[in-house]
C-alpha cells in the first residue's frame, strides 16, 4: 500500500516510519514548531531514499538562513527523485531547487503552475505565501491581493478545518482588508493546532488591522510562554507585543521586551527577522521621543552587518540603513545607497527606486533634516509595498514621513495623513498624535 502525505498525496518510500515521521516534520515546519528538523532527520534516517524528506530539510535550511546546507540538501533530494520518485515529487523539487537558487521570479511562476495541478502540496502552495513569500519579494505594489487571491483560488482543494489553510488564508485576507474574516479563519486554526506559532503570528497582524493591539499583546503575553525560545517565531512574536505596548504609550515594556526577546544576542529566530525587527523597533522607540541605548544600537548594526553584508535585498535594505544612519555610519549607508541606485538603473532590483529612497529618508531623519525626509518619502509613500514584508512591518516607512512632517511643521500634511491611517486602522498612538496637531 502507497503511503501518503497528511493531505493524501503519494510518497515515494517503501517505509511507513518514514513516511510518519515526513507528515510530523513537515506540519512542525509549516507551524514553525520546534522539532521540524528532528523529525525530518529521522524520516531520512529510515529510508536515506526518501526524496520529499530530503526536500523538506532543504526547505528548512534555506527558512534559517543556512544556503549551503539548503543546496546541498535539494541536489540530494533531485538525484533521489530522478531515481524513484513521481512527477509531483520531482516537480516539487524543481520549483523548491528555483527557490533555493535565488531564481525568485522562475520560481514563482513554477509555484503557481505546480498548485495549480496539485493545490494540496502545501510546502509548494506555501511559497507564494506570508510576509516573506515569493510574493511578497517580487516587487509586486499588490501582493496582498495576488495572495488572497491565490488561496481564493485553491480554497477548494481544503476541508473546511485544515488549520494550515486556514493560517494562511485568513492571514492573506486580514492583510488585504477583509480583516473580521480573516481573523475568524485564524482563530479558528489555533483552535484547531495551537502548536501553530504561523498562526499566532497571523492572528497578531490581523489584530493590528483592526486596531486590537490590547488583544494582539495579551494574546501573545498567554501563548508565548508555551512557544519554546528555540522556536523560529519566538522573538518576533515578542516584538508585535513590544508594538503593542508602544501603541499604548508605554516604551519601556516595549524596551524590555526588546532586550529579554527580540535583540540579535538572545534570539534564534531568522536573521530577516532579528535584524528588521531590531532596526525597526528601536527606530521606532526613538522616534517618538523615548531613549534607546547606544549600545543597543550597536549590538544590532553589528549583527546586521555579519547576516547581511552585501546590499540588493529590498526588505532588508532599508533596515539596514536605519541602523547606520542610528550609529552615525554614513559611509556604509552612503555606499549602500549607491549599489542600490546602480542596481535600480540595470534593472536588477525589483522593488525599484524606492529602495534606495527609503535608506535616503532615513539619514536625512537620523540628521534632523526632516523636510528633506518628507520631501523624498512623499511621492513614494505608496510604492512602499513593493518592499515586501507585511503591513506591520512597512509601517515604520509611513512613520517616518508621519513624524518628519509634524517635525517640519507640516502640519497640515501630517493630519491629512493620520486621518486616512485612522480610518484605515484606529490606533491609540495615532489618536493621540491627532489630538496634540488639533490643540
């Protein structure tokens, strides 16, 4: 008898230890649980043949960070496919070796035709998807609306309570706008898995849509002490609960939930994750109006340049430079800028001109110089989100045209825009903000 997936697609391996041991490591992998690679591991152990376990711990290499691993790992899986394994496996193993490779645009293409003949391969399904999906890094203005498109699409080929689909899909939705339905969906999922961090971690950005940030921290104040620190969405899960406190005023808790979770020194999350949510949530403590510690600041630049040492990242870029301009590295920051322009003008940086303009805002912000800030931001605030990530994440772009203009005493501008962020998402800080330009 074939062994299958948990959604009922073959797999090639004679053993059924293996085979449990795939569904087990694969659905921590997709819930960023601890063991995915323990399992994973001991899938291979029982048959050494098993293409899809080899592709699996590829995929989790490459979700850490780890390239060469990750490389090495899919030419295993593709030789093991080319020898026993189905068009599926062998296919889902291309689109996995494009992604790998950094061919983001092929693999993309290749992701959406393979989940289009076989939706429930959710490894594949999944790359298009979150926050740092192909997607999201495409340099697409509307990758939010081609991601909950996608799972519109595939909605399907699900049951009505698989707690993957349901992570995902009510994530997507919450990010374009349908953000009550989206939010029941994930509700739902962490109900039915609550060893589900990607679904903690997408009902955190639903509760800061809807301006729930009371409920996105004690949400995450309940869970997290079940999430062992060695989870991959520990500290980045500490730095929504930190935004959550800034929301409310309060930027010591957000300081303290910075040094004990979210600073590079004790995380073990992704190094996209640990740099921007250093970069960003320090920038954001000091740019309304509280104190951060230089060696705070120091400690972050100097991971940041060890994970990232080259430009031409357009997430990670702009992150890159609010912890130069921070420390007063305007070499750095002035070279970067100039890869990025060169980048821009060959045509080998999808995001496009943005990129280099946010990194230009942010040293003219760290310079008070802050009409200059305004006046590069403000005719590229809506191409921001050709930058990827999330809308939290890119929130901190609009911040700091936000405050440059209320520090340029442009006040005018500065309630335009706070008026439509408070329709969009009614936030405490942004109420507060519009009372003190009201008085």
């Amino acid at each position: 008898m074939a062994h299958l997936d948990s959604h009922d697609l073959p797999l090639s391996t004679v053993s059924a230890k293996a085979a449990a041991l795939y569904r087990d490591g694969v659905d921590m992998m997709l819930s960023a649980w601890p063991g995915a690679a323990e399992a994973l591991d001991a899938a291979i152990a029982a048959d050494p043949d098993f293409a899809l376990a080899h592709a699996a711990r590829a995929r989790l290499h490459a979700l850490r960070a780890e390239p060469r691993e990750a490389e090495a790992r899919i030419a295993v899986a593709a030789a093991k496919a080319a020898a026993n394994g189905s068009t599926r496996e062998n296919n889902h193993i291309a689109v996995l070796r494009l992604a790998i490779a950094g061919q983001s645009r092929e693999a993309l293409t290749e992701a959406l035709a393979h989940a289009d003949r076989w939706p429930r391969d959710r490894i594949i399904l999944g790359l298009p998807l979150g926050a740092f999906g192909l997607f999201a890094f495409s340099g697409m203005i509307d990758h939010n609306q081609a991601k909950a498109a996608l799972c519109a699409r595939h909605q399907a080929a699900f049951p009505e309570d698989d707690w993957w689909f349901l992570t995902y899909h009510g994530w997507s939705l919450a990010e374009n706008g349908e953000v009550s339905r989206g939010r029941a969906m994930l509700e739902h999922a962490i109900e039915l898995r609550r060893e589900n961090a990607n679904g903690v971690h997408g009902l955190a950005h639903a509760l800061f849509e809807g301006g729930a940030g009371e409920s996105a921290g004690a949400l995450i104040a309940d869970w997290l002490p079940d999430y062992d620190r060695s989870g991959v969405l520990h500290g980045h899960l500490a730095w929504h609960a930190a935004l959550a406190a800034l929301e409310r005023g309060d930027a010591a808790s957000a300081l303290v939930l910075y040094t004990d979770r979210v600073q590079p020194s004790v995380s073990l999350g992704m190094p996209i994750n640990i740099v921007s949510d250093a970069a960003s949530l320090l920038w954001r403590i000091q740019a309304y109006g509280h104190g951060v510690p230089d060696c705070l600041w120091q400690d972050a630049a100097s991971y940041a340049r060890r994970a990232f040492p080259k430009a031409g990242h357009a997430f990670v870029d702009p992150h890159m430079a609010m912890l130069e301009a921070a420390t007063g590295d305007s070499a750095a920051l002035g070279q970067r800028i100039a890869t990025l322009d060169e980048m821009c003008a060959s045509g080998t940086l999808s995001a496009g001109a943005v990129v280099p303009a946010i990194c230009r805002a942010a040293m003219a912000f760290a310079n008070e110089n802050y009409s200059a800030c305004a006046r590069i931001l403000e005719p590229l605030a809506a191409e921001a989100a050709r930058i990827g990530g999330s809308n939290a994440q890119r929130e901190i772009v609009e911040d700091m045209l936000l405050i440059a203009l209320m520090r340029a005493d442009e006040t005018k501008k500065a309630r335009v825009l706070l008026d439509r962020r408070l329709h969009r998402r009614p936030s405490p800080r942004d109420t507060r903000w519009r009372a003190e330009l009201a008085s």
